[in-house]
C-alpha cells in the first residue's frame, strides 16, 4: 500500500456510512491529499468507485487484503 | 460542474421506510447533490425530535422473520398486540449488529450537510400537530414551494 496523509477505518459500518465519513474526512483535507479508507461492507468496493467518480476525487487503489477492502482516495 | 439536484417526497412513517430519504439524501449530499426532503402525511413522523418508529409485520408478506417464521405464521398472530415491539426492538438490534445507522444518525448526518426538510403545512395542520415537536432547522411549505425546487431537479423520488 502506498504512502496516504490519513487514514479511516469504516470497519464494522455499513451503507451509507463509509461514503459519508470519507466525504466528511476528505472535506478536512488539503487538494492532493491522500486518505486510506478501511472498509468491511462488501458494498464499497462499488460504492467508492462510484464516489469517486461523481465527485472527481481519484481512486487510486482498491483492493481487498485480509477479508477488509482498502481504498486509496486523492482529493481533488 | 453544476450542481445536481435531488427532491424527494417521504410519506411513510415507520421504521423501514423511514430509511430511504435519509440514506439517499446523505449520499446524495455526500455525492455534491443539492437536496431536498418534502415531508407529508405519515412521513412527518420523521422530524420528530423524539422519534417513536416501528415496524409491523402486519400487512407485509415479504418482511423475513427469524427462523423463517413468516412462512408459517397466521396473519392474524401478525395483529397480536405485542408483535409490533417485539419486531420492532429485533429489527433496531439486527441493524445494530450489522453496522446499519440509526434514524437519529442518519437524520442529523442530513442536516450537517444542509440537506432542506420541508413540512408539509396542510398535514400539521390536519393531524393538530405540534410544531414544537418538531426538529429545528426545517420549513414549513406547501407543494407549490415543492415543485419550484423540484421543477428545477434531475432526479425526483416519491418514498
């Protein structure tokens, strides 16, 4: 896993709630910025992507280490 | 990128229903929608400062029970006086081993990304209710106030 500024752990929560804490840490970011999120719902891996999509924020890893999902989000 | 917009119409007031405004509009506000929540008739059980939701198995055939319980079970044990609470404290414990939110969570997740609820005016004043049960940080409006914001919208639901 690459270097990130901050990390969230999202384990344990469900949908929506990974999204909406991410957005919340993401908003206390600077532009360039890197946040790794930690995630158990089976539903984020689509859910971020999404996300990031939609708000031009760049996913740039996304992959599933020891049954946890792991995103790597860059603040646009 | 202009901003997109979300309106939704929240008319049901229990438990289950309760979930679809709040999770759509915090995603959606999450998501850098402009959104608005019109609440009428039953839904305005959702801005209530102290929220009393529940479910019931009454009347609804594709709610899964534990064990199965449902395909067995009468409709009429359905309508038994205590099988309210009790589904509703299972469904509320259930949610909370699963990591879902509550309605309180997800309410005020809503307004600290300035999602608009609105109450409908006509229902406060059919069903007597009390303003001062309600939430702070709403407005009171009619459809007409609705649609200037959803004419404007690109997605419009009606939950």
């Amino acid at each position: 896993m690459a270097d990130f500024d901050q990390e969230l752990d999202a384990s344990g929560l469900n949908c929506p709630l990974p999204i909406l804490r991410a957005k919340k840490t993401l908003s206390g970011m600077a532009a360039g910025q890197i946040l790794h999120i930690i995630a158990t719902d089976p539903g984020s891996v689509k859910d971020f992507d999404a996300f990031a999509k939609q708000t031009g924020n760049e996913l740039l890893e996304s992959k599933e280490e020891g049954g946890k999902f792991h995103f790597l989000i860059k603040k646009a | 990128m202009e901003e997109k917009k979300l309106a939704i119409i929240a008319t049901k007031g229990s438990l289950d229903w309760a979930y679809p405004p709040f999770i759509l509009a915090s995603t959606a506000s999450a998501l850098g929608y402009e959104t608005q929540i019109f609440f009428t008739f039953y839904g305005l059980q959702l801005l209530k400062k102290k929220l009393d939701l529940k479910v019931t198995p009454l009347g609804n055939p594709g709610m899964p029970m534990p064990g199965g319980m449902e395909k067995f079970m009468p409709v009429l044990v359905t309508a038994l006086p205590f099988m309210e609470g009790v589904m509703t404290g299972m469904m509320k414990k259930k949610m909370k081993d699963k990591g879902v939110a509550s309605i309180e969570e997800l309410r005020e997740l809503c307004q600290e990304a300035e999602v608009k609820m609105i109450a409908c005016q006509m229902t406060v004043d059919l069903f007597d209710m009390d303003r001062s049960h309600f939430i702070d940080g709403i407005e009171y409006a009619g459809a007409a106030a609705f649609f200037e914001f959803a004419g404007d919208s690109d997605i419009c639901l009606y939950i």
